[in-house]
C-alpha cells in the first residue's frame, strides 16, 4: 500500500525521492512527504495532503531540500485520517507544519505496515516524557527506536533491534539518525522492502520499480533483519546485531515495462501487452516441447500424488483460482477448493494428505495470502506460491514457486497479471492430468497445441476494440449492471464485475446464473445491463434462459461468447465474439473484452483509470 524510498549518495536526495515516489504513485495513497539529511545533521521535511505534485510545488522539484540523503513516502491512511500531521515521515520530537529544520529529533521515519501494539507503547511512551503530534501508528514506532537509542546509549541497529523484539504488526521501516548523516537505516517484517546499490550510491524502496532507472542489483532484506545503507554499500543484520550475508539478485525487468510508451493510461498498455505476458509464462515452463516444473521443485511425482487442492488468493487472483477450480477438477480429476486468504487464516485448518496448497498473488507481498501460506506450512500441507515478483516474501517462504512474467504492472486493476496467472493454472491442470492418467499422449499434445495459440487469440481480440468502446459511450451512466455465467464462465463473470465496479464506481454483482431468481432478480430495472458469459456449451442453454427472464423484465443482454448461432444472436442486444478455443481455456478470451468494457466506460467517466479510489494495488496490510 505505503510507498516507501530512500536515497543515499553524491547526488541531490530530493530530487530521485520525488522521482521515486512518482514511479509508487500507483499503489494508491492519500499524502506525501520527504525528508532530508545534509551532511552537517541538519533535517529539511516537507508534507503534503494529496498528490506528489503539491510536495514538488512545495520544494520547487526539490531544490528547496538541499543534502545527499533521505527518505520518501506515500502514505495510506490507516490511523489517522489524511493531513500534514499524519503524513509521513514521522519523528521522534515536535513537527512544525511551517518549520523546515528539525534538527531538535534524533529520529526521523517512514513505516508501511500496522504497528498493533501501538496503544501500549504509546502510554509507555507518554509515561517517559514523549509528546505526540499525529493520530499514527507510525509516530510510536519512530519514538520507540529513538526511546531505546537515548536509554541505553547504544546505536542505530541495536535500537532498532530492541524495537523489533518490542513492536508487534507489520512494518518497513527506513530511519535516519541526525548523529549519522548519509546513513539510512531499515526494519521488516512482513511488508515490502528492496535495497539496491549501484556505484557510489544506495536506494532503497518498497517496489523496485522506484529503482529501476538507476540500479538492477537489489537484495531482499528478511524479516526481523535491519539494513544499514551509505553510500555505495548496504550491510545487513540480524535480530542479535550480528552482520549477516544475503544475496545479490538481478532484476530482468525492462524499464519500459514501468513506463506509458505512447498509451494514454498503464491498464491499457497492459490490457495490450497480455498476448506477450500469456506467451513468456508459457514458454517459462517449457523444456523441449513438454510442460516442466523441474526448476520450482514441482516433479511429476508430486503431481502425481496429489490427492487434493486448495488455492488460496485474494481479489482477482481469487478469481483465477475460481476459473481453476473448474478447469482442475475437469481435467485432473482432483477436489479443488477455493479460499479467501482472508478467511483461510481463521478458519479451522484440517490437512488431509497429499494435499497442496496453491497460493496465488501478484505482488507476492498480499499479507493474507501470505498468513494464510504461514498456515498451511505450520500444518504440514505442501504450498506452491504463484507469483510475479522475484525475492517476494511468498515465493521466498513457498516450498514451490512458479513465476509468472508479466512484468511490472502499474494500473491498480489488473489485467495482464491475471491472465499470466491463469495460463500457469492451465498448464498446472494439463500436466498434472497427463502425469495422472487422466489424458492421453494425443490429448495431452492438443492440449499444449491450443495452449500455445491463446496468444495470438487475444491479439486478434484487441484487435476489434471499436464496437466495445461505442458500447461503453451509451452506459457509462448505469447505475447498476450484472454479472452472470454457469460453471467457468461465473467466475469469469466475477473478474468481470469487479473490473467494472473498481474503476468506473458503477455498482456491479456477479451471480451464478441459476441464482437470479432467487431475489437478485427483484433488482433488474428497465435497460439494467445484464452481461453473460456465454462459453460453456453444455450450460448456453441454460444461461441464455436466465438472461431471457431479464429481458423479459427490461434489461438490456450483452453476451460474450464464441458462438454465433441463430438462438444466441436473436437473443442478445449486443454481442461481443470472442475466438474458438477448448472450452477449459475459454476464460483467458473472456475476460480480455470485459477489461476493455471496464477501461471504455471509466474513460466515459471522465475517472482516474489506473488510480482509482480508495484502492492501493498491493494490499500489504490486513
């Protein structure tokens, strides 16, 4: 959620701060702030209620904040509604809303994450003397590290150690020290946190794509592990002050990946980039024409006796597992449930043998999802995280995990994700079908046939944009639209109406088609849109009655199918084909002019596309 940066180097700090906190925009937030420390100790902070061009305003770009050092953040509210005063970053004495310097604190701050515990630490604090100026969670966690620095005398990493033992929640923290000018200091536990070096010079974010212009080279700080950052060098250490070694990765992103390329919003250039998404997830797990999940650790054999699976998501990715589920059970012929990670967790966990648990999540950071993967690890259950960043807190604690490759996704809703995720969900279905014996060589290869043409399927349904963008034009008023499908196609439904009602505001359901009359249809009034899903071809029929008794009470039918037959166009006042494929894989077309729908009608709308209210793309905290 929070967007978090941090600089230490021989450049101008304020400057790449604000570029970072650019490149975070998309996380969703609600205020802004920096600080900087200059080489002498002196603390230059600025806030700002709203979005980053007030903070640049306020600083003339920057140039108003001199110093080779500081920290950057986008705040969600959590405690506290949205102001200046709760606006990181925070800090250990007094602030100022009209003071630059504050030279006066010891500690200065920015956290993303909960602090729990922090009604008691703050009474603890109030006990000793502290003052405080927010309603934050963040203000007590700044406070408590600068508590344990002045008690015992001791330095920045065994402070923050002592806060680590002390705090209980979530947190990445990056903390500077007025006695320790060009060093930056960090904490995590559970929320993101990356550093990068390059040169003479030390970033640190919570998204590399903050970093991407300047470094490649990143670690992935552990939980309960602090940082030290100057510049050049990051050392690392654990929760007993000792020096540890973690590993260099690589990030292979391209840099344009984060970038608009002539697109007028990110969701649109992603909607456009799905063909290439769905083909390098494919291909990842591709050796010499077969499916192979050697490299993840996932071999035959473990498919083979897997007797049963539980995915586990959020939102869209849950979505995905909906899909799934149908496809799964179809093909490989194994129970399949589906859980929100939100309810998993605190739910009354029963493993049953030769069980796995799949959890699925973009950022790999969703704190849900990634409890609910604690969970299902502490009760012996074999966990497969499917992800689509590298060194993410899931794909680190998985026993298994499976990239997609998407690349950086920007918009808040997600297209390209879900459909690479769904492509790994296919080929997780097919292969551990043919290593079951539930398909046969001639299957199992017209099946990776098919696979391999989705691809090229969804560039030719971007192709015809024009009649879904006329559409949208003449009901971007709606006040209400529904969703519907049987099987697959209901779950489709579901991304469907959530794509719609995130970004356009019009309030959406999806039901299971044979659910309307059981009161959902009480609410269809004249020209309501009804949108079905209509691939399934054994439950068609039986959809396209249930859209019927709609009509029959006013409603406006819109159909998304790969049919064109006689029944189905007189049915429908406006349809919208999609490409023959096997009806397992139908949902990845499906889906793409739903995205579209949603796009058209929110730039209807005259709406904020990528950045919609209220919502943060990576939902880091619970």
């Amino acid at each position: 959620m929070c967007g978090i940066v941090g600089y230490t180097g021989h450049r101008q700090a304020a400057g790449l701060l604000l570029e970072g906190l650019s490149k975070l925009e998309y996380r969703g937030y609600d205020s802004a702030g920096m600080a900087v420390l200059d080489e002498n100790g002196s603390v230059s902070l600025v806030k700002a209620k709203g979005k980053i061009h007030h903070l640049e305003e306020r600083t003339e770009h920057g140039r108003l904040l001199p110093g080779h050092c500081g920290i950057g953040h986008t705040r969600w509210a959590t405690h506290g509604e949205p102001n200046e005063r709760n606006a990181h970053p925070h800090i250990s004495g007094a602030f100022h809303e009209t003071q630059s310097d504050y030279s006066t604190s010891d500690v200065i701050g920015v956290h993303n994450g909960i602090i729990e515990n922090y009604e008691e630490l703050r009474e603890k604090l109030l006990r000793h003397g502290y003052e405080f100026y927010s309603d934050t969670d963040t203000e007590v966690a700044i406070k408590i590290v600068d508590y344990y620095y002045h008690k015992y005398k001791i330095g920045p990493i065994d402070a923050i150690n002592r806060m680590m033992v002390r705090v209980r929640g979530s947190y990445a923290l990056a903390l500077m020290f007025r006695d320790y000018p060009g060093e930056i200091y960090a904490a995590r536990k559970d929320s993101p946190m990356i550093i990068g070096v390059s040169g003479g010079e030390s970033f640190l974010a919570s998204d590399v794509t903050a970093m991407l212009n300047y470094t490649r080279k990143v670690y992935y700080i552990g939980n309960l592990q602090a940082a030290r950052l100057v510049p050049g060098e990051a050392h690392f250490f654990d929760l007993n002050g000792d020096e540890i070694d973690l590993p260099e990765s690589e990030v292979t992103w391209d840099v344009k990946g984060a970038e608009k390329n002539g697109y007028e919003h990110f969701m649109m250039k992603e909607i456009h980039e799905q063909p290439q998404a769905v083909r390098n997830t494919m291909e990842s797990v591709m050796k010499d024409g077969d499916i192979s999940f050697q490299e993840a650790g996932l071999d035959d054999a473990i498919l083979r006796e897997t007797e049963s699976v539980c995915m586990i998501a959020c939102g869209s990715a849950w979505h995905v597992g909906m899909t799934a589920q149908y496809v799964l059970e179809d093909m490989a012929q194994v129970p399949v449930r589906v859980e929100l990670a939100s309810e998993f967790r605190y739910r009354r966990i029963l493993p049953a043998a030769h069980s796995l648990a799949i959890v699925i999540s973009q950022s790999g950071e969703t704190a849900d999802s990634l409890e609910a993967l604690r969970i299902a690890r502490e009760k012996g259950i074999r966990t497969l995280g499917i992800v689509n960043v590298e060194g993410s807190s899931i794909a680190r604690e998985a026993d298994h995990v499976l990239y997609t490759k998407a690349g950086p996704e920007i918009a808040v809703a997600t297209t390209k994700a879900f459909s690479s995720q769904l492509m790994m969900m296919y080929l997780i279905s097919v292969r551990m079908a043919y290593v079951k014996e539930r398909i046969g060589e001639e299957d199992y290869r017209s099946f990776l046939q098919e696979l391999r043409m989705l691809p090229d399927k969804i560039e030719r349904l971007l192709q015809g944009q024009e009649r879904i963008q006329w559409f949208a034009s003449k009901y971007a008023n709606a006040k209400d639209a529904f969703f519907i499908g049987r099987g697959a196609d209901y779950a489709i439904s579901m991304e469907g109406s959530l794509k719609l009602k995130e970004i356009t505001y019009i309030h959406s359901e999806a039901y299971a088609a044979g659910e309307l009359k059981h009161g959902t249809i009480s609410l269809i009034e004249d020209r309501t849109p009804v949108i079905g899903v209509l691939t399934q071809k054994r439950l068609l029929e039986k959809t396209l009655s249930n859209m019927k008794e709609c009509k029959a009470r006013g409603a406006y039918l819109i159909g998304i199918t790969d049919v064109d037959t006689e029944a189905v166009c007189g049915s429908l006042d406006f349809m919208i084909r999609i490409p023959q494929t096997r009806e397992q894989f139908s949902g990845i077309l499906a889906v793409v002019p739903l995205q579209l729908l949603g796009y058209y009608i929110s730039v209807s709308k005259g709406l904020d596309v990528d950045k919609p209210r209220n919502l943060a793309k990576s939902v880091t905290v619970e």
